[in-house]
C-alpha cells in the first residue's frame, strides 16, 4: 500500500533513530513506522509503502553504518532527501528503585558498548555486559528482569517503564550520528549555499591507483572530500566501492564537472543525492536538520566558483567562434 | 601470568576463526583461549597473558572488523606478524533429526546474516531470523532448544552436539574472511618478496586534499594500495584516520620511502608490521597461511626495485662527491 | 593595403621558410611576400596588409624560434590555421667551379651552424664560420664574393647563382622544422580527428606548484601534452609563461573542458589555433601541410571520448532530474 | 696546456659576459680569455686549459640561452660552479661628435634587438637595424665606420674609443642576465641555504605523462622549482629533455631524495650543480655573485626539513627494529 504521509525508521522506538526523525518538522505530520532492520526500513520505500525512511549512516565513534551504506550502493536505487545530526549521550535506564550498587548485568546495542566502555570501567568494573539487538530492545528486557540496567537514550525511559539512574553518558567528547531521510530518486533539493553530494564508485577495473585518479578528479575542481568508506564489492578480498561524501550540490558547477569526470573514469558511480548539510544545535532535541553552523566551504580553490566556471565556458565559445 | 605459548582468539570455540587459528602450524603447540571479544583477546596479548592472538580483520563481503581495526590504532602499540585467509562457507546447524520443513526459527552472528539472506530466502523464506553474540553461541542456543537451526562453520557441529543440514551455504562467491595473528612490536618476519604492510596515519590538520597527498607519497614510489579504510578518530563528525595496507614489506626501498614520507606528511603514523600475503588454499581447512598464490606485485612502476634505489643511492653520492 | 591574397613569410628569398610555405596548395595563388623578420611577417598580418604569415616556429634540432613564440604571445592577438613540417638538410652553395679545398671561409644562418657542425669538422677542419642573417643572405654574400660557400637551401641555388657543391647535410637525423602559417583570430579549421590545439598560459601568481596543477589540468581528462616552452614574461628573471601544444582539437570535449580547466586556474590562457597535425612527407618537396601520418591519439586514456562526455552529460542531467 | 689560473669567457672584451665576470672577487687573479662561442668557452674546460668559464644561461627577456643550455646537457659533463645576476641596459655608443640625429643605421647582437626595440621606435624610428655578432663586435663596426652607433654596455665605450650617447636603455624592467661559472665536475659548494640545483632529465620513453611525473617527484619532497625548458635532444620533433632548477642544495634531504627519485624515474638524469643562488645586486657593476636577496624557500610543505627527514629514518629504523 502506497502512502506518501508514511515514514519509516530503523526500530523499535525509543531508539536514537526515532528521536532524530522527530526532530524533523515533517514528522509531526507523517506516521511514523519503526523497522526491524535498516534493509527493511528502505525496501519499504522502495516497494511505495512508505515515502521515506530515517536510518543511521554514520558515527562519529563507530565510523560508517554499513548496513546502510550497503543498501544505499546496491538494489533498486535510492536517494538521500536530508541529513539529521544527533548527539549521542546515554543513560542508564533501569527499574524503579535500582541502585548503582545492584547492578550486576547490563546490555546495550553493540554500538553502545565502545561508547560506554570507559564509563563501565569507571562505575561498573564488575557488572557483565551482553549485546542487546538494539538499546530500545535491551530496555525492553530491563523491564522483563533479564537484565539489571540498559543503556540507552533517555527518551526511552517512559516508554518502557524505566528510570534514568545515570545520564549523559559518553566515553567520547562530540559523540554524534548521522541518520539520514532516504526515498526514491528526485529531483535533489534546492542549493543552499551549504551542501552535501553524496555517491558510490566502483573502479573500472582494479587497477592499483584508482582511488588517486578519483581524487584528482575531485582535486582538480576544487570540490572538498567530506568522508569515505571503502566497502567491499563481494566480488572477492581486495576489491571495494567507495562512498564518498563531498561538499556541494550537484548544481555547483564544480560539483557537476567532478562527477561527470568520475562518470567517465569509474567503471559505475552512483549519485545518492545533494541535500543540506545539517549540523548539531543546540536545541533541547540536540539535533539539527539543516544546516547553518558547517556551512562555508572549507577550502576555496581559486577558479572554483560558478562565475568562474561560466566565464571560462564564455571563453571557450568565443575561441570556438574566432572571437577570442 | 606471562606465558610464551598461549594464543587468544575471538571466541567462543568453534567459530571461524578457531578454524583460521588451526591452520597454523604452531597451533599445535600452543594453548589455544577463546575470549569473549577482539579487545579481550588483544588486552591478554598488551598484558602479557598471551604470546598473541588471532582475530579477524576483514571480510570480503561485509569489509573490515572496525573492532580490530580500532584496537590496532590505539592503545598501547601491537603488531601484525602474520595473516590467515580463510574461505567462508556456512553449514545449517540442527538438532539431530531436524528436517529443514521443521525449522522455524534460526540464529547466527549479525556478519552471518548478510552472507546467508539469499541462501534463507530461497530455501526457509518463512522462517524468523534473530542474531546471536557469534556463530558459536547460535549454535549452543540451538542445542539448548531455543532456536530450530543456526548457521556456523560445519567444523562447530560436532562441538556443540548438532549436525549439518545443509553444507556449504553462501551467498556471494568467494566469500572469504582475513585474520591476522597479532603479537608486541618485534622486528617484522622476514622479506618473502610477497608482502603486505599496514599502517595507519592520522591527519596533520583537517584539510581536504589530505588523503590525495598521502595516496601519492606511494603512487610516487611505485607502492601499490591494497586496502584503505577510513575510521573516525573520535574528535568528532568528518574526523578520520586511514587504515592502509600495501604491497611490499617495510625493508622494501620503495617501502621504505614511502613510510618516511608519510612519517613526515602526517601528523602521525602506526605501523602495524610487514608479513607474508596469504592466500585462499585448497587444503582441507580451505585456508593457507602464507601466500604463494597472491605473490606478485600487481603493478610494477619502472625505476622502483630496490636495485634502482641502490642504484640512484649511488649516484647520488658519486654527485656529491664530484665524481658523477 | 588590405589584401586577401598576400601571404608574408620570413625571407629572403630562398629560405626554408619560402620552401615551406610553397608546399601549401594555395600558395600557387597567393602573393607570396618575403619580410626581414618575424615580426614585420605577423605585423602585417596585424595590420591586413596580409591575410596570413609563414614562420618557423620548432626546429627539432634547435628548439622553439622564440621570435615567434614571443609574438604569438603577446600584442593584438593571432591565431595558427595549419601547420608545415619540412624535412631539413642543407647544402653547401658555392660559386661555380669552387673546390672543397678552394672553401676558406663559410657562412649561414646562426641557426644553421649546429646542424653542420659535426660535417664541418670534418669535410673543411679549418674553415672560418661567420654567421649571416640568413641562409639566402649567406648565398647572396657567396655571390658577392665575401665568403667562399654558404649553407642553404638546395633550392636557393638559382636564385642566387650558385651551384650546389655537396647537398644532404645534416648533422642530427630526422632534422625538421615546423612552420605554422598565422592569421587573424578566426573560426578554427574544422577538427580531423588527428589535431593539435596551440595555447599560452600565464600564472596566476607565481607559486611553485602552478605547473604542477596545470599539467594535471591536461592530465585528468586524458589530453596528451606534445610541446610546452617556458618563455619569460619580461616581468623580471623567474617569471614565466607556458607555450604548449597539445593533442586534439578545441571542439573535442576532453580538450575543450581543459582549456576551461586552464582558463579558470591560470591567471590568463591565449588560444592560439587547433588544426591538423603535419608530418614530414616523402614528396619531392619533403614536405606536407596536412598530417594522415602522425594522427593517432598516442594515449588513449579511458573514459575520454566525445562519447564518453556526452553520456557523462547525460547521465548528469538524469541526475540532476531526479531520473538517474 | 693546463691552467688553473685561466678563466674563459664568452667574449669579445667589453661583453657583458666580461662585466659580469669581473664583479667576481677572484676574477683580479685569473687570466680573462674571451671565446668566440659559448661552445669555445667550454670546450676549453673541458680539454683543462681553463679552470672554468663563464658563460650567459638565462635573459629574464630574452629566456635561455640555448646554446649553453645544450653544452651543458651533451658532451664530456660540466658542472655550474656559481651564478652571476647582472643588471642589463644599453648604452648607445658612437664615435665622438656623432649626435642622435646623425645616426641612420645601428646595430648589436640579435638578442640586445627586443631589448630596445621600443627605444629605438621612439627614439630613432628611422634608423636600419643591422645585427652583429656581439654588442661588442657592433662597438668594433661603428668604430670602423660600417654603422653609426651601437647598443653594447656602457663599459664596452673606452675599449672601443666611442663615447655612450645615451646610457640606461632598456625596453623592460628588470632585465636580467643570469651567468654561470662553468667547471669540470667536482665536489659541489657547501650549502648555504640559499641555494640552487640544476639538472637535465630526458624522458624514459616519450610517454605523454612523463613531465607530469618528473614534477611530482619535486613536488612530493615540496622541492620547488625556479626554472624549467624544454630542449629538444635532436631525435626528431616532439622529442625533448628538460633542463630545470630546484630551489636547495643536493645535500639537503629533499632534494637529495627528489634527484635520487628522478634518477629513478627518467631514463637519464646529468646533475648540473649545487650552488649558491645570485641577487642583483645595487654595487657599482650592478651584480652580485653570491645571493642574500633572494634566500629563503618560497614556499614551504611542512615534513620537508631535513630534521624532519632525518626523524623520519629514525622511525623507520626503529620500526625495522621492532621498537617503534
């Protein structure tokens, strides 16, 4: 069943994931469906049930959500509409009257855990850590008695009956995820000055200095590399993709030109969107969906701006003409 | 406790890696403690405890173990001193006299799941899959009853007292897991003339063309990349080092150079050891240690055999002493 | 006088240049008008008394004739229509019923004297060479009685009385020089698959790397340089301009896109003409003015054809529509 | 007959090749004998009846000159010793009595011609410009009556007995002539910190990306380059060797690893010298032998400090120890 009033996410609730999605202020409007697993979260958009998903791509501890990056660089092709950036800080959520002293077992999605790691250290040296299959779901079995303590985001605590004994917990200073709006392939939203091209690139053949000719391509136009993973293809050991997020959007001259020189030079590339850089407010959510904060360019290469780009294609039409 | 004949590997008994760790010759020889995670069986090794330990570093269908690539660039410093390849086939576990109409519900490691989708949706479309803590672990809750069937090597069958349904299963062909046995700083094995070298290298400062700079310090050199993956320094959003493999061994002049230049380009450089490439074999583990198969160097670069670096040594002096 | 039918070269008469030019098929019809230098040749041009001029602009044994390098360079803007490869040989003009013993002093070009030189040594050991301002000015001194032989064109001979005493000399195979016959800024000749497109580029500030960026601007879309010349600008010692050629022609993509690449980074680009390329024929002039022989790309680099552009244009804007 | 105390420059007396000779200090102690061609010069090093020559390289409007530029890259190997920058401007020499408007025909060698090519148009737009075969070879024709007046340096005037009608004559600012002390190969000067290292490098084979590897071998060391000509090695058209000055000293560590990686990289590689770089000076003779002016590293890449070499290898060693 088509509903474009439909999101999903990656579930259950109570996770990060959903408290992103609602710093969104569309999703006041939609209804909000938690998935079991990214792949679900994004095959129902691609099967029209739902218009978009909200799944995490990226932390700023962990590195890269391959299960996502993955989906996003493979099967029926996807688009990014936006980006949410969400500081990560957990709490301990356990039963009413639990004391730190009584806690003897805790679990936690396995991302949590090197999150949380030193912490345990620090306050919980003895207590027995086993993985949940999401912080949500481990508050769940809090409450079920499984265990004694969940760490998961405080937002969660109502929802399954639990208190927050202990709050703002995170081994690493700017602890931060990335989660982002997918849907099927659109026109990318309006340039704003402060963008993000996102994309996946496959070598055309599997020639040692590949990533180097990419790279050129982007250096040579000035465009700015943000972020990028190698994953593997699945073809064997030693042979990868590469998703990569640069500064920009698609209509920036600039921008265009490097990917039309990657279009020529990979074996495949994948455009997964130019869609707003968002950065972490301040905001009583800790989230921000649109970017003011990173917005400038980091590094402006000379003769990199549109006017450049337009004067040497003025330029260029009048040599061709005899009118140089 | 110190002990020079103790080796740790991500347990429980009976995973992939125990396989991979018994392919080892010394194996035989060595006590052999699984531990419950890569940091465990790495922190038996910083401590002493262990003379080293076996833990996997990359999959070629789900990538690199960020778990043992971040244990390998922080902290106290480890090294690489060998590595396995070892190919990845699952068995389906089950009770005995389990057919495969029974069976309901199945288990596995989260890094399972991927390589076996196809497999179970062909073949058990219906049944409910949940993730366990490893392969090992599935294969015990089957035993306790909790799950109908779990996938895990064949080799933990007769471990946990189950039998092979079906053997062999595997979605992507080529499916194959790298490991490395990880050991103090020591003075790397010897050139074999088929060399892997790791490192990893931090950024000076946060500027884009970064990485560019790096990837030539080895074009430059003539040294192949074989691997590169990104993982976030944890100082927040867009912050990464790069996990590198190479071609050659570090008393390779060309090796050489390019570590020295990447010593000065970067603010900082690990370096993770120099050891054999292996290769998949076709022995009955379907593992080989060290590599005759993957020898070669992929790409040779004119002007860049150790006989050219002494070579240009030599001219170099005669030049500096007038006598060129 | 305006005049569409004069064509002005580098005289006197006799020269290289005048052979050159009369290889060209139109030159049966033009008025053929010989000038003292390569200046006054292209000021005419400059100033419509001439439609085009013929220079040598490379010899392959002396290099760039920096006269015309430099005037192409600057002043009111010219532009090349085609190009004249000339086989060189020399031979030594005598008046008649001069011995080689008879020959105490000689005379040519300065030009010329490095391309004898070798002969000299050893046919007439003890010679005198004195320059003159041109090989047929040297003919005419020989007339005239001030030296004993000149080194000229074979053809010069009647012009100037004179008798060919020994001809085919050539210290250096392969001896050539190229012509560009030079115009007013116009439509370039149509592309033939087998061109070379003539530019100056000047940096925008003097930083050490500018070259460096400028080849790579050549170098990532797959443009193979054929010439580059530093000239100083006049601006004081270490300061330069770049002549170069390069292969293609300025309405092929990857070309077009580089010289926008060039345009953006450089602090000024003069294009100076795309036309065929010309190769040294067996004809009995030993020339030829338009190039089957040397046609080929000498590199093909992947992913840069017109087509590959195109596609990559397309693709682009499937993008940009949300359609890719 | 060797000579240690004879030094052959490119004459005839009263060039500017003498003035720049006699600003150096040991000059008052040698025998100063002209040549009568840069080849003549050198070719008297060469056979040791000179210590050393001194002959023009570089115009900083004219460019290289090339036939310097072509003995020092062929024949028996020389090596620049030091480097002399001499201002350069014209006097009009004539014989006493003559006024400006009495003169009719002038004349110089050709490469003083662009020099004063906007003088004489304003000037003397009438006069016929002959060219000699050196300004003081000119000096020597107005004296004998051929030509009214020649442009030759003012110091030139007594030895010929002409008086300078008009001094200071130069089109462009800055005019420059860069000289260099020729000798057979030795030990090169100590390093000052200011220096220059000149080479020639000929390609391996004539692949099209060569030039753009060479300068990647500079740049990756952030040895930057001050000067750089194409020359052609007489093969055939297209064919070239690069003639080229790094900023540093052949001891410094970076230029040292960048020589030893060209040697490498090109299919030959002549070292011309390591030596102090030269400043126009504000003496009397308007030149400077030994440069302060113009010390310093343009532009510096951080990690290119020969501590930071030097730190680099201590790594490496450490690392090759295992005791990183």
């Amino acid at each position: 069943m088509r509903s474009a009033t439909r999101y999903t996410y990656l579930g259950p609730e109570g996770t990060f994931t959903e408290a992103a999605l609602r710093t969104l202020p569309e999703a006041a409007t939609r209804e909000l469906v938690p998935m079991v697993s990214v792949p679900a979260a994004l095959d129902a958009v691609r099967s029209g049930e739902a218009a978009a998903a909200l799944v995490p791509i990226e932390n700023s501890v962990e590195g890269g959500v391959t299960a996502t990056l993955d989906e996003l660089s493979t099967g029926e092709p996807l688009m990014i509409y936006r980006e949410v950036l969400l500081e990560i800080a957990f709490a301990l959520l356990v039963r009413p009257g639990t004391r730190l002293t009584d806690i003897k077992t805790v679990t936690g999605h396995p991302v949590a855990q090197p999150q949380v790691r030193k912490w345990l250290a620090a306050n919980l040296p003895d207590a027995v850590w086993e993985s949940s299959a999401s912080n949500a779901d481990g508050a769940r079995l809090v409450r079920e008695g499984r265990y004694d303590a969940a760490f998961a985001g405080e937002f969660a605590a109502a929802t399954y009956g639990l208190e927050p004994l202990v709050t703002g917990i995170h081994d690493a200073e700017n602890a931060e995820t990335r989660f982002v709006l997918v849907g099927r392939p659109a026109r990318p939203a309006a340039r704003t000055g402060a963008d993000r091209t996102s994309l996946v690139m496959w070598q055309r053949d599997d020639h040692p200095g590949a990533l180097l000719e990419y790279l050129q391509e982007f250096a040579v136009r000035g465009v700015n590399l943000m972020r990028i993973e190698s994953r593997p293809t699945g073809e064997g050991m030693g042979r990868y993709c590469f998703s990569v997020d640069c500064e920009g959007h698609i209509t920036d001259r600039r921008v265009a030109e490097a990917l039309m020189g990657l279009k020529r030079t990979c074996a495949e590339v994948r455009f997964l969107g130019s869609y707003p850089r968002a950065s972490a407010g301040t905001s009583a959510a800790g989230a921000s969906a649109a970017g003011a904060g990173r917005g400038e360019r980091s590094d402006e290469r000379p003769g990199t701006t549109d006017g450049d780009f337009v004067a040497a294609a003025d330029w260029l039409a009048r040599c061709q003409d005899g009118r140089a």
